[in-house]
C-alpha cells in the first residue's frame, strides 16, 4: 500500500453468480488513490470500471479481497456501517442527473441532509451554500424542468457536496450534455477539487473530459491496465 493512499484496492475481485454460470467482473484490482487527487476512470463496456466505482463507493462489496479508505477495512463492514461511510465521507454525481422532478433546486440539495436528520435552519442555509459554490443561488426556487441540463447537473453537484465529503464519485458527469456545457461542468469539478480538496473519482469514456483529471486508470477485462498521469487542464476564466 501507498504510503500516501488514503484510498487503496488489493487484489479486489468481484464475481456474479456461481458455478458454471460465474461472471469474474473483477480479477484482482490494485489501485492506490491519493487524497487530493482527480482520478479519470476508463475503460471499454464491460472491462469491470463500474464495478469497481461501485465498490469504491461502498454501494457493492468485493468478493475477495482488501479495500481500505482512511484507514479503514470496508470489506470488514456491515450493510449499516458502509451507509454511514457513504453518509459521512462520499458524494455520487450520475449521468441522469435524479433530482426530484416537483422539488425545487434547493429542496433537492437538501435531501441528504434530510436523511441525516439536520434540522431545517442547517439544512437550509447548508444547501444554499452548495448552490452558490455550483453557481445557482440565484436559482435556488427552480424546479429541474426550469434548468437545463448543465444547471441540472450542478445541482447534482450541489447535492453532492452539501455534506462537505472526502470523495466526489462521478459516474458519466457529462454523458447527458453538450460540449460547451461538458466542459463548465468539468471546470467546476477541478475547482472543486482543487479549492475544497475534494478528491474526485470519475467514470468516463470521453478523452477530452479525462484531459481535467490528473491521473488516469485504464480498465481491461476486470484488471487495471494502466495507471497514466494525466494533463491536469486548468480552468480557462
């Protein structure tokens, strides 16, 4: 292990179903992730990268194998303790976006707050400082069919970071937008990286939006391929 990783995967394989019928979706996964670091995670359909953010994100456990995430064991952890890992250190931003479709941008920023138990006056002013960092304040009484696509997204960003987390996984941030808008949300996701220290876990099969990562992990059937450093694109304004 890394001496510096605060997230590291030893020999993580993951298999569906069992006897002849078995799938090995993951082989015996190294991977060492540096705190502070922006990951581009790549790889062809079926080369076991989402099974593996899956597992990073503590919403699938491995079949084997070790995964420590500051220090603790999580394949050691119960289906309880891994949710309260999720709720304490981790943010998922998805492709679709899942804001609730009747709930303003606030109120949709709020939600894991609600989860949390937070009372109304912290989850209020919580959530408007998420959406002031993504841009949208201004915004904050728009329902998602008010927005569009980009300003959905960083919402989802917003809820994604509202409860300050260690680690931002994006699964296909930009899979649903232009290019123009792709790269707003990119910036945005360096500048959180960057300025809040967030580190960030990122699926994705475009080249141009992994140019924002300052390394990149290739996936080949159910194995890390390649560990890349990558270009680290700077903001432009």
């Amino acid at each position: 292990m890394a001496d510096n990783a605060f997230i590291s995967l030893r020999g993580i394989t993951k298999v569906y179903g069992e006897g002849a019928t078995a799938f090995k979706a993951l082989k015996g996964v190294d991977l060492d992730v540096a705190q502070g670091d922006f990951v581009a995670v790549m790889g062809p359909s079926g080369s076991g990268k989402s099974t593996a953010m899956n597992i990073l994100g503590c919403l699938d456990v491995p079949t084997s194998g070790t995964f420590v995430f500051k220090g603790v064991h999580v394949e050691t952890l119960d289906r309880d303790q891994r949710a309260l890992l999720r709720r304490k250190y981790l943010g998922f931003v998805f492709q679709g976006f899942n804001l609730l479709a009747r709930t303003t941008a606030l109120e949709n920023v709020e939600l894991p707050l609600l989860y949390r138990g937070d009372a109304k006056e912290v989850r209020r002013e919580a959530a408007m400082n998420a959406l002031d960092k993504v841009g949208l304040k201004q915004w904050w009484d728009h329902t998602p069919a008010e927005l569009s696509g980009g300003q959905q997204q960083r919402v989802a960003i917003a809820r994604a970071i509202v409860t300050n987390p260690d680690v931002l996984l994006a699964d296909e941030p930009t899979g649903n937008l232009d290019s123009e808008r792709s790269v707003e949300i990119m910036e945005l996701l360096s500048g959180l990286n960057r300025d809040a220290g967030i580190t960030v876990l990122m699926v994705t099969h475009e080249p141009d939006m992994a140019e924002f990562a300052r390394t990149i992990v290739h996936f080949k059937d159910g194995l890390v391929d390649r560990v890349e450093q990558g270009v680290g694109r700077q903001v432009t304004h």
